[in-house]
C-alpha cells in the first residue's frame, strides 16, 4: 500500500525524523536504511536536533546505506562513504561500525555484492528504508531499465545520472561510471519504504512512480507492490498526480 503525503519540505523531515526516533525508542537496535543525495539531508539535520532534545539513546541502531561509487579513493570526499561518514555518523554521534556502506574498491568489488546482502540478511533486515528519488525514476542507483528483481550488484552510471551529479565533482569526467547498488527487490525486503521527493524537477518521476504503471522504466514504481511505502512530496513535487 502507498500512502502519499503533500507537505513542506521542512514539515516532512520533522514528521520522518519523529518517526525513526519513535521506531528506535521502541526498539533500540532499530536497522535503517540510509539514502544520499541532498534529498535526506534535512532528516539527518531534524534528527541530530531531536535526538539531543529527546536524549535518544542511538548506541545501538544500525544503518545501511543504498549504494556506493566504484573505484573512488578510499576516502574520498564524495564517496558516500565519507558522505554518511560527515552527515550521518558524526553528527548522529553514531561509531562508523554502527553504519555499512557497500564496498567500491575495485580490488575486492566481485565479492562485495554478495557480501553486502548477507551482512543485510544477517542484521535481521532493515526496518525503515530512506530512499531520494532521480529525476528520471532510479531509486539508490537502479536507473531505469533496472530488473525490478536485482539484488545488489555492480550497475554502471547513466550519462544523465553522471552529469546530475557532475556538481560535486571537480568535473563530469571524474564522476565514477559504475557503482554498485542494493537491488530493487534488496530495497523492497525493508519493512517500511519512506520515498521523498521535493521540488518540480522531481515531479514527472512522482507522478510515474506513485501512478504510472509497475515498470523498470521507473524503478521506483516497483514500490507499489510494497505493503507499506509512505511517499512525502512538496506541491511543486506533486504537480502531476
Ligand atoms: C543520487 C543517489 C540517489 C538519490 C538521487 C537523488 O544519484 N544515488 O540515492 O536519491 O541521486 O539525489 P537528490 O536527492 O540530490 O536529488
């Protein structure tokens, strides 16, 4: 079932950092799913203010993230890693062991697939999964014409996809060509999906997502045959639902 909610972008992030702090005072050893990207960034700021102002104890939560680039150096500035490493982890006061990224080094990246749905599985799987939404449907980095049953796995970049996020590199020729990605059914095997979307360059892909038909041409329209997605969108978000 899909639940869609139109509300302010600030207004959203409250109501989903309230949530996860709910989730977690209920059950302390809460597994999250963590999405980059700008998208949930106010989130992680409405949470590092809540969990002071709650005193939530965190020291047990753990967290996954969606996807990784491949063959940046470890260590990167925009490795997602380093990412969840200065939005997430340090803020949240989390220890880096509390939080797995996918592992992009080239060297070990056949087997980290395959490890990384084990460390999943073996966690108990997650129970809230954040999730951005790309302009052109993908969810973590499963670009459109992505098999809706994919597990993780080593994906390789679109040109759009590489020149959106071209802005935080020094230029688009250094934006990595392949990552690696939970799958759509990895993302699907979380207990509750929480899609946000802000702004009207998202709302063609909204509009596909929460009303088109289930294709991979949208990845993220797969989430309909989830039991329990909440999508939160901002009006500009929302235009052509
Ligand atoms: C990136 C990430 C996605 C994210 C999307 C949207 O490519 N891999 O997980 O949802 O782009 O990014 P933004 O939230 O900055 O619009």
């Amino acid at each position: 079932m899909m639940e869609v909610l139109i509300l302010p972008q600030d207004v959203a992030a409250e109501l989903v950092a309230r949530h996860i702090l709910t989730l977690i005072q209920h059950k302390p050893d809460a597994v999250l799913g963590l999405a980059t990207g700008s998208t949930p960034l106010p989130v992680y700021r409405a949470l590092e203010r809540l969990i002071a102002e709650w005193e939530v104890d965190t020291s047990r939560v753990r967290g996954f993230a969606l996807d990784e680039y491949v063959g940046l150096p470890e260590g990167h500035p925009q490795s997602y890693r380093a990412v969840i490493t200065r939005e997430v982890i340090e803020p949240l006061r989390l220890t880096p062991s509390q939080i797995r990224v996918p592992n992009g080094a080239t060297e070990t990246i056949k087997d980290a697939p395959a490890e990384y749905e084990a460390e999943i599985a073996a966690s108990g799987g997650v129970d809230l999964q954040l999730l951005g939404l790309g302009g052109n449907g993908h969810i973590g980095f499963n670009e459109p014409g992505s098999s809706l049953g994919s597990s993780t796995r080593v994906k390789t970049l679109t040109a759009q996809t590489r020149h959106d996020n071209a802005r935080f590199f020094p230029s688009e020729d250094e934006v990595p060509r392949h990552c690696i990605t939970q799958g759509v059914s990895t993302i699907l095997k979380a207990r509750h999906l929480v899609l946000l979307a802000f702004g009207e360059s998202k709302a063609q892909a909204v509009a596909a997502a929460v009303e088109g038909p289930i294709s991979a041409s949208n990845p993220a329209s797969a989430l309909q045959l989830h039991p329990h997605t909440t999508v939160l969108v901002d009006e500009a978000a929302a235009r052509h639902l």
